[in-house]
C-alpha cells in the first residue's frame, strides 16, 4: 500500500518526519510582471531546498524560448538543479535533439520528456510529426541517446483519458521504464485513495521507479475543477462542497486551499509518502505553507530578486 509503511511519526510529530523530499513545479512567463512574481515564488521556495524546480513547455513548443530562459537561468544561479519539460509535438527529432543538447551545455541534467497535446488541445487526435519522436516512450529513447540525463515522465492514477484501460496505462509506463525514464510524476489527483492504490497497481506490476505524487494546491476551484474534467482527473463533491460559495472570496479560498492540501500531503505522509512535486502555478504562499507544515524549513540564503 505505501512506499514505507513503517512510518514512526504519527499525526501529532510529522514535522520531525526527516526525509521529506519536495520539487516545484512553474510555467514560464510570458509578460514582464509575470517574470517577475515568477522569480519571487522561485526566491521564496529555493531555500526550502527541493530536489529540482521544474518548467513546463507549452502546448507544441509555444515557450520553447521562454521555457529555455528560464531553466538556464535557474541552471546558471546554480541555487537549486533546474529540470526542462519537453514535448515531442509539432517538431522533427533534429530539432527536439538540438533543445536537449542545448539544455546539456548550459548545465541541464533533468529532463520532463513528455508526448504533449495535440494544438487543438487535450482530446484531440495526436497526430506525430513525420519526422518526430511518435511517443513519449520513443522521446525518452532519444534524450537518453544525447546525454545521461536524468529523465521524468508523467503517470496517471486516474488513467490518461486516451488510454482505454488502467492497465493499458501501466504497459505505458512500462515501457517508458524500459526506455530508461527514471522517475515519474503523476497527475495530480484529491482522493489520496486513487493514488495509493495506482502505487499498489505499479508495484504489483514490477514497475519499480519512484512514483512522485503530483499534488495540486487549488487557488482557484472553478478554474482547477474544470481542467481537472479535462485532464481526466475526478473533483470529489466533499472537494467542491469545501470551496461552496467562495468564488468571490479569495482570502477565504486561500486558506481553505491550503488546509485541504496540506491535509492531503499529511495523509499521504501517514502512509509513507516522501516525495512531493507541487504544481505552484508560479505562486509560492500556498505551497511555502504546506511545505512547512511538512516540516521543511529554509536551508539557504535566500537570493534577491
Ligand atoms: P504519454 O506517455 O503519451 O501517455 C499517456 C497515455 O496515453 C499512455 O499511458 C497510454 O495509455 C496512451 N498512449 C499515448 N500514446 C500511445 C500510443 N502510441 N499507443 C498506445 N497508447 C498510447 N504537457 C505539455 O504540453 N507541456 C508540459 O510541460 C507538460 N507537463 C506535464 C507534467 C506532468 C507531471 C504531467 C502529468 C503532464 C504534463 N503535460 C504537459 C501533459 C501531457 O503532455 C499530456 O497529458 C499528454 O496528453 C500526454 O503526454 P504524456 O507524455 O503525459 O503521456
């Protein structure tokens, strides 16, 4: 059921819980004031000294630029290890191998290999370019074959909502195991069951990689719960009951935010749990908050903006 089920912190000690490992999440930005709430949150969160911050590459390579500004520049400050995202949607394998390679020389040793929607959008019919990685699987083959970088890739507990199967997801998974993917990282999901039982599923299929749960902090639930739909993630209605008439209410969503997703990490400590990835949306507070109540505290100097 969990990854270590002898966990000797029970509810009322958990800050003690030493060996707690977070990773963050960002986008890159794409306006002058976006960029700069990004470097805050980025400023604000490094010190609580996670194993890598991670930045998402848009939807067929539109922040290919922005995306490599933003990993070399956490790469060049060196305060934590930086991990690109790439997709293999709308481009050539030359061309995907020349932003690997470029990543490799600025100092990048991480990164996120992912297929990507199709440019109409999740739900469309990925179609591969005719001379490009056809999958995720064949993406990862190829980062492997340019540098020994360490490679995550996505899992989902509640399926991909194109695969036909839960199973048919762990074949998948698999295979992007045996193309040399070192770490997953899920979708995020709010029923801690889901992904204790995926992780069940995982292990009884010999998969053995770490399976880093996703989590979620929802700043805001309409907006959240509508790409959750999406994305194939389920919004339990005790979740929405939780945000009910708050949409005009940010200080109030906030707080209920954070305590409904640090009683989610809590729960998954409980259970063994020791490595998080928070999907930030580029905002720190909510994460900064559960981060420290999962007993992390600054490590480092914390850089100037
Ligand atoms: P895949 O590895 O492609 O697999 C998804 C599932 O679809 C598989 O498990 C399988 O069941 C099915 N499938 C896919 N291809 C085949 C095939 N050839 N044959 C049979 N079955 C198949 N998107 C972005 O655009 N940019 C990002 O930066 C980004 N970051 C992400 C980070 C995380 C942690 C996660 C979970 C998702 C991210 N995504 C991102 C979204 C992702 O690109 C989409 O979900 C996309 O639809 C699938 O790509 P994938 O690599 O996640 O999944």
């Amino acid at each position: 059921m969990s990854e270590n089920p002898s966990c000797e912190f029970p509810r009322a000690s958990r800050t003690h819980c030493p060996d707690i490992r977070v990773s963050f999440e960002f986008f890159p930005p794409k306006t002058v004031a976006m960029e700069a709430m990004l470097w805050e949150s980025i400023n604000r969160l490094a010190p609580l000294g996670p194993s890598f911050m991670s930045v998402t590459y848009g939807a067929g390579g539109s922040t290919r630029e922005r995306t490599h500004a933003t990993v070399a520049r956490l790469a060049k400050e060196g305060v934590v290890k930086p991990a690109a995202h790439l997709t293999c949607v709308g481009a050539g394998r030359e061309e995907i191998d020349a932003i690997a390679k470029g990543y490799w020389d600025a100092g990048v040793r991480h990164i996120v290999a992912l297929r990507g929607d199709p440019p109409e959008g999740l739900g469309a019919k990925f179609m591969a370019h005719p001379e490009g990685y056809e999958s995720s699987c064949a993406l990862v083959a190829g980062i492997k074959k340019i540098g020994d970088f360490e490679v995550s890739v996505s899992a989902y507990p509640e399926r991909h909502p194109e695969s036909l199967s839960l199973d048919a997801d762990l074949d998948f998974l698999r295979a992007k195991v045996d193309a040399g993917a070192n770490r997953a990282i899920t979708q995020f999901f709010f029923e801690n069951e889901i992904y204790l039982r995926y992780l069940d599923r995982i292990r009884a299929a010999g998969i053995e990689i770490p399976v880093v749960p996703g989590v979620m902090p929802m700043q805001n639930f309409k907006q959240t719960a509508g790409f959750a739909k999406k994305a194939g993630a389920s919004v339990p209605q005790w979740l929405a009951d939780r945000f009910e008439g708050l949409d005009d209410d940010p200080q109030t969503r906030s707080l209920v935010a954070a305590t409904v997703a640090a009683e989610q990490v809590l729960g998954l400590v409980d259970h063994g749990v020791r490595d998080f990835h928070f999907y930030t949306n580029n905002r720190a507070d909510l994460v900064y908050a559960i981060c420290h109540l999962l007993g992390l505290r600054p490590k480092l100097e914390q850089k100037a903006a």
